[in-house]
C-alpha cells in the first residue's frame, strides 16, 4: 500500500493542530496517570513496606523506589525527546537484537532471577531489570520500521508477513520460555496491528487472526498452569482459598468500593489479603478507596491517551511520515491493550496474566519503559507541528 492509499484510509488533518507549541491533551493526562499511580502504589503498599523484613520495615519503601524508578524514568524521557525519528528507525533493528539478546540472557540460571516460578528478572544489585518490558518498545520501533520499509510488499505472504512472523515467534518463544504470556500477547499484538496498520492485505490479515486465536487455544491447553488460570478466573468462588484467591479478592475490593470508595489509605484488602496490590492489582485498591467514580476517571485517562497515539499517528501519516506514524499508533496499540487486559483481569472479565497498569503500577523497567515510549510519542507531535509549520522536522 502506498502513501496516497494511507492518506485516503486516515482522512484528511487539520492544519490548526500545529499552532500549539505541545499537546495538552496528552501531556497532561499521562502525567496524571504517573502521580495518580505514585500515590496509590504508597497508598497499596504501605501495610506491604511495614511488615515484611526485607523492607526494613519501612512504610515508605516503595513510594521511594518508585519515585525513584519515576524520575530515572523522566530523566531517560527527557533525553529521547531529543532523539529524531530518524535516527530512531535506524538504531530500531538493533535495538531489537539487544532485546533479543536480553531475552536470552534472562534464562540463564546464573543471571537470571526466579520470582513466583517467572524467571524474568535481571538482577543488578538492588536494581531488577525486566527485558520483557523494555522489549515491548523494541518491538513497536522494529515492528514500524518492517512494515515502512516493506509497503509494497503488504499484500504478499511470503514477502510481507513471514520475515516478521518469524522474529516475532523468536521473541514468543523465549518470552513463554520464563514464562511471561502477557507480555507474549501484547507483544504479538503489537506486531500484528502494525502490519494491520501499514496496510496488509485485510483477507490475509482474518485468515492470521483465525490461526493465531487457535494457537493461543492449543498453547493454553497444553499446559496445565495455563489451564488453571482460566478455570479459576471462570468460577473464582469456587476455590476462593485457593487458585481463586487473588481475583476473589480483587473482587471484594471492587464491591466495598461501591460510587465513591472509602476514602484514600482506608483500604481493608491491602492489608495482607490482596496479593501484589501495588503492581498487577493497582486498580482493585483504586477501585476500594476511590470508588466507580475513581475507576472511571482512570479508564478515561487511558482512552484520552491512546485516542492521542492515533491521532498523533494519522496527523504523520497524513505528512507522509510512515515510520513515525506507526510509532504512534504501535504505541497506542501497547497502552490500550495491555491497560485494557489489566483492567480486565481486575474486575473478573479476563483470566489472570501477570501484566501491570501501564504508569501506574509498581515497578522499574516498566516505568522506565513507559516514560521512554510517552517521550518518543511526543517526539512524533513535535516534528508533525514542525513540518505543518514549514519548519525542517
């Protein structure tokens, strides 16, 4: 698909969007997502940091961390601000072989670090990096250089799909292989939406969705760990003590929350009942302390969020921008789904998978991660504006 056909499909952009000097309809609910999930990981882990030894029995072990991972985070973001598009396309397939390579490293019984029966960590000291989190980037930038250097060939099997289906079961492999099939979904998403993206032919693209939902059915059903997963999310009463523990749990969170909550820190599950409150199950202790209301202002966030990835996107596909345009959209592709599996496994609708909230949730590659991409994204709409201004981008 050419350029021309990618404007058609996207529309036609407002030339008024590059008289303001930055997007405030992004900036500002990220960085209401980032504080809101400062405060509530010291709020959801709190009792945690105060009873457990190897915190020290701090109360605010936690909140330092991740204000910690936060301003690493900002600190790494401000400096891929000043990265051109450009050149991230030209590092992005090595920056996936790092992440790659990363990925292999993880495996290694002396390296890497097994927490919960996962081996996903790499330690450094103190400091646990996660490569599956990092790769998710990775594999938006890979994913959108691919397909903007293969736009004539998107209508062809062999020539469009299968060099990039091959890479990306590579990664699949060795993230099942820790195992971590959240990030094997979101990363596998990512890649397929992309190609969606760019143009592939749609016939091709239903026919790879059919094959994918059945080997996301074949790979569930052939290991039993998978399989109690979804048992237990079907029916969690029934083994409430049990494999239906923490989502029962998550569930009574949401319930005594009702409109409003109980008010900020008043929280009863985070008190030693709700496993990994602070990272997978953010949005449960949200959900008890603020209520519906609160929940809904968090969903809100992340829909005014991703719909500003899209837009961002169609506005530099519009500029004949392919690579930054899909950049955008991959990223809104990543927030949007693994917030939306997040949020699903929060309230029941999804069996469990180990992802957390994207910029809220506890943890330091993952904050890292998000902060970089958010930066990368307004990078986007910096040079868009540039460009619709008359300026070199």
């Amino acid at each position: 698909m050419n350029t021309a056909t990618l404007s058609r499909r996207y529309g036609q952009g407002s030339p008024a969007a590059a008289t303001a000097e930055i997007d405030a309809l992004l900036i500002w609910p990220a960085l209401a997502l980032l504080l809101t999930g400062l405060v509530m990981v010291y709020s959801a882990s709190i009792a945690t940091a105060e009873g457990n030894a190897f915190t020290g029995h701090q109360p605010a072990y936690f909140l330092v961390r991740h204000a910690v991972y936060l301003t690493i985070g900002l600190v790494a973001a401000l400096i891929a601000f000043q990265v051109p598009l450009r050149f991230w396309q030209q590092m992005a397939p090595w920056a996936f072989l790092a992440g790659i390579v990363l990925l292999i490293v993880v495996l290694l019984p002396v390296i890497g670090r097994s927490v919960n029966g996962a081996q996903r960590w790499i330690g450094f000291g103190p400091i646990n990096l996660q490569p599956s989190e990092l790769m998710k980037l990775f594999a938006v930038l890979y994913a959108a250089d691919y397909t903007a250097r293969k736009l004539a060939d998107m209508d062809s099997f062999r020539r469009g799909f299968v060099p990039l289906a091959a890479v990306m079961l590579l990664v699949g492999g060795l993230l099942l292989r820790e195992p971590d099939f959240g990030a094997f979904v979101v990363i596998i998403s990512i890649a397929m939406g992309i190609l969606f993206l760019g143009g592939i032919n749609v016939r091709l693209f239903a026919i790879l969705i059919g094959v994918m939902m059945v080997a996301f059915i074949l790979l569930i059903w052939s290991s039993p760990y998978r399989l109690e997963r979804i048992t237990s999310y079907m029916d969690p009463w029934q083994n409430a003590f049990g494999k239906g523990y923490q989502l029962s749990h998550s569930l009574i969170a949401f319930g005594r929350g009702e409109w409003f909550g109980v008010g900020l820190g008043a929280s009863v599950e985070k008190l030693f009942y709700l496993p990994e409150a602070h990272t997978d199950f953010l949005l449960a202790v949200i959900a008890e302390e603020l209520g519906f209301a609160g929940v809904v202002v968090v969903v809100g966030l992340f829909a005014l969020l991703v719909q500003r990835c899209f837009a961002i996107g169609r506005q530099a596909l519009l500029l004949d921008r392919i690579f930054s345009g899909l950049v955008a959209q991959g990223i809104g592709i990543w927030f949007g789904l693994q917030s939306f599996i997040n949020m699903g496994v929060n309230m029941g609708l999804l069996p469990t998978k180990g992802l957390t909230l994207p910029l809220m949730s506890f943890g330091g590659s993952g904050i890292v991660a998000n902060c970089v991409a958010l930066a990368v994204l307004l990078r986007v709409d910096y040079e868009n504006r540039r460009l619709m201004r008359g300026l070199p981008a």
